[in-house]
C-alpha cells in the first residue's frame, strides 16, 4: 500500500539485532530507536510543546479514544487536526482507539462488526468499527495511524486466540479500504497471535502481505511471563521485512528498550515515565527514586547529576520533595526529567549502536542499574544471550 | 548588600512613581520599578510555573515567600541548606521578600499570645516567636523580610485586642531591627480602627523600618472601603519609604490603591483567577471609542462551552507564550480534560498580562494621564465587585 514516510537504516550492530534508522515522517524526522511519550488528550501532561521541542522529542502520541470523546471528531477536524489543536509541529502518532474500549469500559463486547461499548457520556450503546477509527484518525490527522485490532489480554489461552489474529487481519483489510488519507498517514498494521509462535507466524506472513508501511508488535505488555514476551518481539524482528520500522507497543521500562533495541525493534511507547512522575517517582540510570519520601527532605543533591535537563540543572531532590504531589510544579519538574531520562537513553542506544559499542554500553547499563549478577532479571539474561550478549558478573 | 527607594516622581496627590534598588553584590543588582508586585508563591514556587516558563514573563523581578509553607518539618530541611534561600527556590536573579504568613491564604488557625504567633502548615499548626522567626531569615537570608505580626483574624475583633495587636507587632518589630544584616519592613496593624490603626502608622514610622506592609485582607467589601481604611494608615507615613500592600489584587484595587501611594502589591488574585480557569484582558489603555454605557468584562472564563471552537488567543495582541501559541478553544479543552497544562498556559498568560498592566500605569504616571486613564476605567469596567469565580479546584488526571 501507500506511504508517507521514508526509512533508511544507518547503523547496524555487529553483534545484536539492532539498527539505527532515520524515519521521515510528514512532520520531520525522527531517529530511532525512538521512545515516544504519551500526550493522552493532546498534551504531554503539564509540559508545553516547546519544552519537549528543547527535549528534542520529535513524535509523541495522542489517543484516538480520548480526542473522540474530547474535544470530538467533528471539532478536531474543523480546528484542523490535531497538531494544530495542540500547536505541535513535530509527528504524532495516534492509536486505533480499540485498546482503550477494551482496557477502560466494562462493558466493551467485540463482535466482527466491531467494538461495541457502552458511552460513558450518556450509556448508549456505541460501535466502534475499524472504518470508524480511520475516519476518526484521518480527522486527528496524525503522522503515523494504526489499525483497530482484536485484542485480547496475553493471559488469554484457547480458540479466543487464533480468532483474534484472524479478525485483526480481516480489520486491517478493511482499515486498508477506508484509510482515507494514505499519502499524508501512514497506516501500521497491528500483529497479533498471543504468546502463540504459530499463530503469531501466521498473522506476520498474512499482515506482510498487505505491505503497510510499518507493523507493531501488539497484545504483549499484559502481564505476560517476560521470558515469553521477549521470544514472541525477537521472532516477530526475525520474520517482518528488515526494509519496515517495528513498534512494539506499551514498552516503556528502560532494560526492556535496551532488550528490545537488541532485538531489532525501533519504536517504542509507554504512559509510564510521565505516570510514575505524577506519584513523585524519578527514573534515573540506577533505578526509580520516590522524592515524596521522608529521606529526600534534605537531600541536597540533584535527581541525577550528570544529566542536563532543567530540573536536574536548577533543583535539589530536597526542592522536589517540598513539591511533589503537592504542586503542580513539582509534577511538572519530575515529567520533564523522566521525558528527558527516557530520550537521553533512546539517544544512548543509537550513539552506541553507530559506534558499534552497543554490547559494552549494554553490559554498563544493567550493571548501573541492577548493581549486579545477582539481581539481573532472568529474561533478560535470556534475551540478550539470545544475541549473544553475556552481562557482567 | 544595600537597599534604597528613590522618588522618580511624585504628584500633588498621593500618586508617585519609584524605584527599589537592591544592590547584591558588585555584579548583581535588581532594579525593581513601582507601582510594582511581588510573584506570590507557594512552598516557594510561583503555581504552575517551572523556571522557563516564569523566565518567559519578563517584568518579574521580585518574588514573595512565605514561611508558613516551609516549617512543616522540624527542623525544616531548607534551613540546612548551605546556599541561601534565592539559590534553593532557584530565585537567584530575583529580589525575595520573606513573610511570615500566607498572603492569599490568610486564614485562622489558632490564637496569637505575647510570646508567638500560630501560623498553617500542611502537617498542622505551628508556633512562630520573633526570635525563631529572625533565627530562620539568618539562614535564608531573602533580601527583605516583613516583621511578625499579630495579624488579626477574628471578625469583629473588640478594641482591647486590636490594640494588643498593635503592641504585640511593634514590640516584635523593634527585636526585627535589632538584627542587623537583612531589611526589614514593617508591618502596620490596627484592624478596623481608626486611632489604632493611625498609633500603628506613626509608632512604626518611628523606627528605623525600610519599608512598610498594609494588610488589605479582612476590610470591607469594595475596593474604595478597603482602599479607604487602608489610607487612615498611610497619611501617617513617609513619603520616602516603599508601601506594599496585601489583599488588593484587582484591577479596581490596584488603581485606587496606586492613587493613594501604595507602591508594592501581590500576585495572589492572579493565582485565584487561573485556579479558577479565568483568563485576563482588562486594559488601562482604553480606546476611546469603547461603548462605555455597556459594562465590559475584565476576565473571560475559559469553561464558558462557547469557547470550544474560538481559535483566537486568550488576547488578541498580547506577546506571552500563551497567547503567541494556542488558543481559547485548546485552553478549554485543556479544562475539560483536567489537563494541568490548562493552569499552565492561563498562569503564564495572567501573570504577563498583570505584571503588563502595572508598567502601563507607571507608564501612564509618568505621561500625567493616570487620573484620566483610570476614570476611563471605571466607567467602562464599572466598579466590579470581585468577580463569583467558579470555586471548583480543578482535578488532575
């Protein structure tokens, strides 16, 4: 089908399954592998769009699900879409809406038409149909749009599976048929198939075939054993065209980009680092710090000193503690650390890979972040023996 | 360090235009223009601001700081930090005033005795004396602190109290100026009191105060009650030392007030207004041809529904970032969807349009045409009762 975007790899790993791409998108560049946070309802959480231009952020996401409900496909398309809502003019990325039908309402039911929900405006019962979400994505009008899938919990097990990786192809058929807009959005077909590697197969060579311009990785991220997730991302990078980006959605921990990256994937996303923020917790390269905690009060030293963001450059952890939870500045300085943590690492990744040191940077990182062997997850250790890494003692 | 207020000019009224400068070092100086206001903060940021964005509102230069919201904990961690106040908060390049209590939250707590005053903090009520108060400005070192005060809280108080009030403040003062190293203001008490409030004036004018404070809370109703009670107390001043007062944040009170020689307000109304999701756009520069037989509004409400597809700025002209970069129907929307860049975007907007409005009226003080700028006002605007606010706090997601 269609494209709007180029991709161009730069860099491979000589060791692992990575690579350093440059993906142009209709709103710029963006060099992956890429993080990209999560502005839910067109806004990244208490940050203006100029601060995450200084973050150097170059494609964030928006929810189809919530700019439907608010402000609405017919406001949205008559204020012009969404960058323009938002005064973003940089890429955005907007999910199918499906996800949210099934993780937030009770009352979801799928059927082959589609997602049938309940509206939490007035209790009518509405459909959300893959022909729906593209038209409501062609309003939203972002750079990258995906398709309405099936999804189900990864816990799920049984026939339920194999019928949802088969009505994900048939959805994307039609998504395929009604995406209005295919030279300005570029539509990513959503592999499904649980932890099942056949009907994982299957749904890859089915999907491949419809030549979307790039495919995710989806129905992981559900509290699946990690040792089974990361062998259905590493079949998924072996067996989708080399030539596509890959997203594998609802990543957002920094060993699991670091894995993933390994494994080949590009994109990435996650509510986590701006979430946790709101509850006063700081990534930093040696784990998570909770700044509302007592022993921060008078903790004179930044977040993490060695980065360069705003917050880290002008604040003690004891400021933060003052703040956190209590003002919304503090929220707001936590945010952007953890923004700015996330992207600092994507940006360590590709400077690892195009220095083809990317194992050693690896070896580092858990090191600094588990402190050592005893504490390094099995699945990881997994993952990366897999492309043959072996972590420090 | 030195402080001085300079008379730049002065009318046959009370009217006058002036300059605070504050000498820091000999590479730092802060020069702070007046009619003026201090940032108000809260737990020593100005709301909703991080640096950049306060950064971006270019005519602050001065920020008000409270202790109330940093003793909570005993003994409060920011007083074992080594740098100083301005270096904590990240107010380096600004003039910080200390207070003691609340400017925008004055409430009561509990009662004051001869030995403290009980002050709100988020983990219950604390006591304040004059000499633990000196102890914690010797280690924040602000460029101005304000004396403790016994601050009057009770409706209607009797005059027995009102004048151990005055007592209580001035016999505090008197320890205050017997620290030396940091400015001291002075702050003036007598409640509703004429005589109290005159003995308050001319006893602290006695002293060797570098300025003074007025408390505008707790008065009458409309701006010219309040600015009047106040004015029993300012006849008795000096015209050589800076006034700031407290409890008069809108527009009406900032002009009367100015006309009766207060120098220096606060910010807290603006805070109010972006909690309550109100944007500015009161003017004292009035075209002419405004219809002035219909009343004009001074704020406008962004949860107003009829917001959600204006794709105008919040002001049409106005050079904040707000304004530069999105408009009234993404700010409701921001509302609606209990975004916190609503407050965001509204706080960065108000406070530029405030600290806008003051230099239009030093401006105006100093091209004579004040007195004519602000009768425009009132017969456009009205005298405006302070405007309901929808007291909804916003809830974030």
């Amino acid at each position: 089908m269609k494209s709007a975007l180029t991709w161009k790899i730069i860099a491979k790993c000589s060791t692992t399954k990575a690579r350093v791409g440059k993906l142009t998108l209709p709103h710029g560049p963006v060099d992956t592998p890429v993080f990209m946070p999560v502005g839910t309802q067109g806004t990244l959480k208490g940050l203006t769009t100029k601060q995450l231009e200084e973050l150097n952020c170059q494609i964030m996401l928006n929810n189809t699900y919530h700019l439907g409900l608010s402000p609405g496909q017919e406001l949205i398309e008559e204020l012009g879409g969404s960058h323009k809502f938002q005064n973003w003019n940089r890429n955005l990325l907007t999910d199918s809406g499906g996800f949210q039908m099934v993780s937030l309402l009770k009352l979801a039911r799928i059927t082959e038409e589609g997602v049938e929900f309940q509206s939490p405006r007035d209790g009518s019962i509405m459909l959300l149909t893959p022909e729906h979400s593209m038209s409501l994505q062609n309003s939203i009008g972002a750079d990258i749009i995906m398709q309405l899938d099936d999804v189900v919990s990864s816990l799920t097990t049984g026939p339920r599976v194999e019928e949802a990786m088969h009505r994900s192809i048939r959805w994307l058929d039609r998504c395929i048929n009604s995406h209005k807009k295919p030279e300005t959005q570029n539509l990513f077909a959503i592999i499904q198939g649980g932890l099942d590697i056949d009907l994982r197969k299957k749904c890859i060579e089915e999907m491949v075939k419809r030549d979307t311009p790039g495919y995710a990785i989806g129905g992981l991220s559900g509290g699946e054993e990690k040792d089974v997730f990361w062998r259905i991302v590493s079949l998924s990078t072996d067996l989708l065209p080399k030539s596509k980006p890959i997203y594998c959605m609802g990543v957002g921990y920094a060993e699991d980009l670091v894995v993933c990256s390994a494994l080949g994937v590009d994109m990435y996303d996650c509510v986590f680092p701006t979430r946790t923020a709101r509850f006063g917790n700081a990534i930093t390269s040696k784990g998570s710090l909770n700044l509302k905690s007592t022993k921060f009060a008078q903790d004179f030293e930044p977040i993490e000193k060695d980065c360069n963001c705003l917050t880290c450059k002008k604040y003690t952890r004891a400021y933060i503690h003052m703040h956190a939870t209590r003002e919304t500045v503090g929220c707001h300085l936590i945010t952007l650390h953890n923004v700015s943590y996330q992207l600092r690492l994507m940006n360590s990744i590709r400077q690892a890979i195009l220095n083809d040191n990317f194992p050693s940077f690896i070896q580092q990182f858990f090191k600094e972040l588990f402190g050592g062997k005893d504490n390094y997850p099995i699945w990881a250790v997994n993952a990366l023996k897999s492309v043959n890494i072996e972590l420090l003692p | 360090m030195s402080l001085s207020f300079n008379l730049l000019k002065t009318s046959e009224k009370s009217l006058r235009l002036g300059r605070l400068t504050l000498i820091k070092n000999q590479e730092q100086n802060i020069l702070l223009d007046t009619p003026n206001c201090l940032a108000y903060t809260s737990r020593g940021c100005v709301p909703h601001l991080t640096p950049d964005n306060l950064q971006a509102i270019p005519l602050i230069d001065a920020v008000s700081v409270t202790l109330e919201h940093f003793i909570d904990i005993q003994p409060p961690p920011s007083t074992q930090f080594p740098g100083g106040i301005h270096k904590f908060l990240n107010f380096e390049g600004y003039l910080v005033f200390f207070d003691v209590r609340d400017s925008g939250k004055l409430k009561s707590v509990s009662y004051n005795t001869d030995k403290y005053v009980s002050i709100y903090t988020c983990h219950g009520v604390r006591q304040i004396t004059s000499d633990s108060y000196i102890k914690y400005m010797n280690i924040y070192k602000p460029d101005i602190f304000a004396s403790l005060a016994d601050k009057i809280t009770d409706e209607t108080p009797s005059l027995k109290r009102i004048k151990k009030s005055v007592d209580r403040t001035l016999k505090w003062l008197d320890n205050a100026l017997s620290n030396e190293g940091i400015q001291v203001f002075g702050v003036l008490t007598g409640h509703n009191n004429q005589e109290e409030r005159i003995r308050s004036a001319q006893e602290t004018a006695k002293r060797n105060v570098a300025g003074f404070v007025l408390n505008g809370n707790f008065l009458e109703n409309t701006s010219r009650e309040r600015i009047n009670m106040l004015k029993s107390s300012l006849d008795h001043l000096p015209s050589t030392k800076p006034r700031l007062a407290y409890g008069l944040g809108t527009p009406e009170d900032i002009i009367l007030g100015v006309s009766e020689g207060i120098d220096l307000f606060d910010t807290a109304y603006s805070v109010k207004m972006t909690d309550a999701g109100h944007a500015f756009i009161f003017s004292l520069d009035l075209k002419n041809d405004l219809d002035s037989s219909k009343q004009q509004q001074q704020t406008i409400n962004l949860w107003d529904t009829n917001f959600r597809n204006d794709v105008q700025p919040l002001l049409i002209g106005c050079q904040c970032y707000s304004c530069q970069n999105h408009t009234r129907a993404y700010i409701h929307h921001l509302l609606n969807a209990h975004e916190m860049l609503a407050t965001v975007l509204l706080m960065s907007h108000n406070l530029y349009h405030y600290t806008n409005f003051f230099k239009t009226i030093r401006e105006s003080i100093n091209q004579n045409t004040f007195f004519q700028k602000a009768e425009q006002f009132f017969k456009v605007y009205g005298e405006q009762k302070m405007e309901e606010t929808k007291n909804s706090t916003i809830i974030y997601n």
